[in-house]
C-alpha cells in the first residue's frame, strides 16, 4: 500500500495520524468510495510538501499513515473496528485524520470524541432516521450524529433533502450552500463555537461537481474549493479530527476529486501546526 505523502513518522512518534476506511456497501447510487483511501494516497504525491501559505513543510510534521481498516461487508462490522481504532488513538493523544469510503463510518468516529462540536460539510442533508431499510447507511449519518453527545451540529453546503427532512421539527443548524455566499456565515458559526473543540466531517459532494465530480452523488451547485480551505483555516485552532469521505475514484478518470482531497489532507496539516 502507498502511504500518504510524508508520512514518514513511526506511530509513537506521530502527532497526526492518517487512516483508511475502505467501505461502500450502503452505497445506493453510485457505489465504488471503497477505493477512495487508496486514491487519495496516491494523489497526494502531486503537491509541493512545502505549503507557502502556512509557511510549513509537510516533511517536518510528525504524520503516522497506519493504513485501512479491514474491509467488512457490513456496516455495524466496519463502525465497530473504526470506533474501536480512534478510542485508541484519541487515548494515545493524536489527531486522526479519516479518509474514506462513504459518509456511514462518521457517526462512528464521532462517538470516539468527547466534548466536540461537530461540523459536517454536506451537499445532501442526510438526516433520515432510516433508508432503504438501515439506520447506519451513508444517508443518515447527521441523524446518527446528532443522537451522540457533542456540543453541537453544524451542517454547511446544503442543497438536498427530502420532504420528510423538511418536516423534522429540530434538524441541526444549517447553512445551505446559498447562504454561504455571504462571507458573515462563517463568523457567526465560529461566534457560536467559542471556544469548543471541533470534528470536522468533510463529504466531497459539497463541492460544485465541476471540482469532484467522482463522488457517489453528486449534485449540482456545490461549494467552490477555496470556500472550504477558508473553512479550515478558519477552524485550525478548533480541529481535533477530521475525516474526508464519498471520494468516487472510478466516476473521476481525471482524477480531480481525488486530487482534491488529497489537498484538503494538506491544508488540514498546514493550518493546525
């Protein structure tokens, strides 16, 4: 397996530490983001690891890539090893950063954390109790989230849910990704956050498709790229983990998302050191 681009440091040594979770089985559109940790590693070799903006290179940074979790057939099997894995890491002090696979193992590495206000950027609100028969699948996470607990929930670029969605009577704050045009938006979130320790929980269809298109769904009008990289300056005193899902690598033979991604990996490791 390659590993993430400078990620040199042996375990204990490491102050971040990158780990794969190969999972697509709730997938109902477009499946195929069990491939995405992989993708993402291998594009991550495209970048400087000089970062000018954050004045840091990434082979000075202390970076653990333990690799994938093993790969399950069934939702519950995977949460239970990713869940397990941060309990562990979080124990042993480092920040994790989580590259999938689909948006369903979230949930489960926020039940890791105590104390956080999470953030999720999301083009699909994905707060149904069920779908098509499961609790645990890649369109329910923000409920599942949102039954953990954190000190808050913030969703950020939406543009989709369902009519049922709409009737639920107290969803997680949102921004939609209109509201997101005006620059105030971020302020207020960050007012709201204090001083909180934040996860953030990125999925690549909150991106315009023209930026990813290789995500499972994908829907039009999305977030530009330099919104979310202002996002995670903005929160880098705040973040204590991330993970990046719903990378698509065969729906992308460019390989723009996966490239995305990647970068988004070194944005989170600039801002925070």
């Amino acid at each position: 397996m390659t590993k993430f681009a400078g990620a040199s440091s042996d375990y204990d040594s490491a102050e971040y530490v990158i780990l794969g979770v190969p999972f697509d089985k709730t997938s109902s559109f477009r499946p195929g983001s069990a491939d995405g940790p992989d993708e993402i590693r291998r594009a991550s070799y495209c970048f400087e690891p000089y970062m000018m903006e954050y004045d840091v290179s990434l082979l000075d940074l202390n970076i653990h890539d333990m690799g994938n979790v093993s790969e399950h057939s069934l939702v519950e099997d995977m949460g239970k090893e990713v869940q397990n894995t941060l309990m562990c890491l979080l124990n042993d002090g480092k920040f994790p950063i989580v590259i999938g696979g689909e948006h369903s193992l979230s949930p489960y590495v926020v039940s890791a954390f105590e104390d956080v206000y999470v953030i999720i950027l999301d083009a699909h609100l994905d707060y149904r109790d069920e779908y098509e028969g499961m609790k645990r699948s890649h369109a329910t996470p923000t409920r599942r989230i949102s039954e953990i607990d954190i000190k808050g929930l913030h969703v950020l670029g939406i543009r989709s849910f369902s009519f049922e969605e709409s009737l639920i009577e107290k969803p997680p704050y949102i921004t939609t990704y209109d509201m997101a045009r005006d620059n105030d938006y971020l302020d207020d979130i960050l007012e709201n956050i204090g001083g909180e320790n934040v996860y953030l929980s990125i999925d690549m269809d909150v991106f315009d498709p023209s930026y990813a298109p290789g995500v499972g769904n994908p829907e039009p009008y999305g977030l530009k790229p330099i919104q979310c990289k202002n996002i995670i300056d903005r929160l880098s005193t705040n973040l204590v983990g991330v993970d990046i899902v719903e990378t698509c690598p065969k729906y992308d033979q460019s390989g723009l998302t996966s490239n995305l991604a990647a970068r988004l990996v070194y944005d989170i490791l600039g801002s925070n050191s």
